[in-house]
C-alpha cells in the first residue's frame, strides 16, 4: 500500500467557545491541529496509510498530539520530539458565520527545528504522495527539510502536493510570504487553493488566468476552492466544477481545507494523476466537497475529519 507523507507544522488549536475576538473570549477548547496533520489524519480516517513528518517538543502538548496521531492510526516514525522548543500553540477566534481568525505561539516552535537529516531517510516510492504547505517555509531549519524531502520525492517518482494555505501573520510581510509561496509552487505536481489565495498569488482576478498561471513548471493539476460557491479542478487540458451543499449549518470552519485536498489526495494515492478524465476529476471534486461540508459541521480540525462512510 502507497503512503502519503505530510510534512510540516502540527500544533495544539485553542478554539474559542464564544463567537467574537480573541479579546473577549473566555472559554477555549484544546484540539489537535496542524494543516499537514490534518490532512493525514482525513487520508488515515478514509482507510489509506499516511505518515507525519514533523518535529514535537518534549512537553504535554507533544504527548497530546504524538498520541493523538497514533489513536488516528497515522504513522509517527518521523515525528521527531525536541527540548530545544515547545509544542506550537494556535489561539483560534470564530464569528457567527464560523469563520476563523488565529493567534500562534511559536518563536520558535519545535515543528521550525525539524532538520534536513531527519527526512532524508523516507523511503518514498512511486505512488506514495509527499504534501506540504507554508507555515513552515519559513526562515529556519524546517524549510531546508522541506527542500531535501521535496528533492527526494521527486527522485522517487512520489507526487508533491502543495497547499499554501496562507498565513500572514506568521510572516514579517505579505511580500515575503508570497515571494516564499512562489517559489515552491513549480515544484509541486498538484497545488490547492481557496479563490482569494489564487487571486493573491496571481495578482489577478480571473480565476481561469490565475490557474493557467500556476500551471508552470512541474503543476499538472490544480484545484480551487470556493466555500459555498463550490470547487473547480484544472489540468492543463480540463476543467471541471461541482457545486457545495450549501444546506449544512457551519460551526467551524478550521480544517475544511485540509478535509478537501486529503480526500483529493486519498483519491489519487496509488492512482497517479496521468490520464484523468472529466468525469473522475468532477467525482474527485465531489467527494472533496463531502468531505469539507462535514468538517464544517463540528468543532476542530482533527476531530472533526469524516469517516469513509459520511464521504463515500
């Protein structure tokens, strides 16, 4: 069985129990979290084999998540733990619409000490898929590790999977951010991004010049998610679009991302994307947007991945 690999930040999410601002709220509940975690907890929680490539500190938090991860039945034996840094910390704030506004603690974080060494021993393989995002492109020993496994991948024939899922404020200026996302993008056979992160990216607004932008270098197939307006998928010789169901209550918006590429990619592990036709590219799409209309539905990000059954 192919295994799909996530590299980067994994981290404890503090969500506040009232609508409003970080300010005013009283009440938090611990989860686990972490963009790269969650999508290997959804592809683990679908029924495929996925592993976590990061780095915990030696403290409860560490503890939490390391376990976490082996109750979800995702592979640990690149999860590194340090004393040299704590466990990343996320306050995370919701409006009544559930949409997310965050705080992290992480200057640094354990995840940013993960080194180049630790990483060049996974064995991948061709059908295994390597997926990574921004957070930890950041300037420390963590970017390196994402530079020798992405080398390593592609030696292997391994897919690489890329979410920037854009975090500003983890950066000392959008330029820097986005310079960073840039650069990493050609580097990726599959990209995923929200509508406005496509605009931000491109510099556009049209959404079919922005993708034929980020199909460059080694991209082959790109999605775009939308919230309620649906997802879309590009190759560079199709297009396909599905609709979501706008008919769920959202309680929470953290992990819907992560929920939709993990089933993407749960989709292709094994599989490849040589040869896609429209119709697998529309059925992809419309699993994904199961997916995330799950996670949306209840609190967190970890806890709130869907099972096989609720997306299948």
């Amino acid at each position: 069985m192919n295994t799909l690999y996530a590299i980067g930040e994994m981290l404890i999410d503090f969500t506040a129990q009232e609508a409003g601002v970080l300010e005013t709220a009283t009440t938090f509940r611990k989860n686990a979290g972490g963009a790269p975690a969650n999508v290997a907890v959804c592809v683990a929680k679908l029924g495929k084999r996925a592993s976590v490539v990061t780095k915990l500190g030696n403290d409860a938090f560490g503890n939490f998540l390391a376990e976490t991860l082996m109750r979800e039945n995702v592979g640990t034996d690149y999860v590194f733990r340090t004393d040299a840094a704590n466990t990343a910390l996320a306050f995370v704030a919701r409006d009544e619409r559930g949409e997310r506004s965050f705080s992290f603690y992480r200057n640094p974080s354990a995840d940013m000490l993960l080194e180049e060494r630790e990483v060049v021993s996974i064995p991948f393989q061709r059908g295994d898929i390597l997926h990574f995002g921004s957070v930890d492109l950041c300037d420390a020993p963590v970017r390196q590790a994402h530079v020798a496994a992405i080398a390593k991948a592609r030696e292997a024939g391994t897919i690489v999977s890329f979410d920037p899922n854009l975090r500003y404020s983890l950066w000392k200026s959008a330029e820097e951010l986005l310079t960073t996302v840039r650069r990493f993008l050609p580097l990726a056979d599959i990209v995923k991004v929200s509508d406005e992160e496509l605009f931000d990216i491109t510099g556009g607004s049209d959404e079919r010049e922005g993708v034929k932008h980020l199909l460059q270098g080694e991209v082959k197939l790109v999605f775009v998610t939308k919230g309620a307006g649906g997802a879309s998928a590009y190759t560079r010789e199709l297009e396909a679009h599905r609709p979501t169901d706008t008919r769920v209550h959202v309680v929470d918006t953290t992990g819907a991302g992560d929920s939709f590429i993990g089933t993407i990619l749960y989709q292709l592990l094994g599989r490849g994307i040589e040869g896609l036709t429209e119709e697998e590219l529309g059925e992809m799409l419309y699993r994904a947007n199961r997916a995330a209309s799950c996670v949306v539905s209840r609190e967190g990000a970890i806890p709130a991945m869907p099972t096989r059954k609720e997306v299948f």
